[in-house]
C-alpha cells in the first residue's frame, strides 16, 4: 500500500481547517499563535507532496525559506505576546486593546 498525493492533500487540508477554525473560534492568543502555525505547517505539508508528486525540487525550496520566516516568527510573535502580557496581565484577544490606546 502506497500513500498518494490524495491522502497528502487530504491530511494537509484537514490541519489547515483546524488551524483556521481555531483562530477564528479561540480567545487565547496562544492558541490564535499555535493555529497560525498549524495553518503554516499545513501549507508546508501541501508543498512538500506536490513537489514529490512533480519529482521537482522547487516545492522543497520553498518549503525551506517558509521555514526559515516562521522561526523568525515564532521569535517576534511570542515578544509580542509576553510584552501584551506583561502589560495587561491577560492573554484573551477579547480583552487586549492596547492597541487602540
């Protein structure tokens, strides 16, 4: 039994529906910044079948600067975090409006 570029696209499109219904659905930015990721890892996924799928290496290239951008990410995102906390003492989204001030 081989697994195919369907059951790829399948698993990836299902942890891209989790991710996106849990940033839609959640009130902890935490949670919010760990769908995004699976949002990410989700597309990562996509790629990396495709471009074994091609036999190209363009997929894999890609895959490689998008992970490259969400170590940045993971680094900027969770200063921001920490910083709304530290300041309003609360990670829900509902209460953080320090933006606004």
């Amino acid at each position: 039994m081989t697994i195919g570029l369907e059951q790829y696209i399948f698993v990836s499109s299902l942890l891209f529906a989790i991710g996106f219904g849990g940033v839609l659905l959640r009130k902890n930015t935490l949670a919010i910044y760990m769908c995004l990721e699976l949002m990410l890892n989700a597309a990562n996924l996509a790629l990396v079948a495709f471009s074994r799928y091609h036999g190209a290496m363009g997929g894999n290239l890609f895959v490689f600067f998008i992970i490259t951008v969400a170590a940045a990410e993971v680094a900027v995102g969770l200063a921001i975090i920490v910083a709304l906390f530290r300041k309003k003492q609360t990670v829900v989204v509902g209460e953080l409006n320090a933006l606004k001030n």
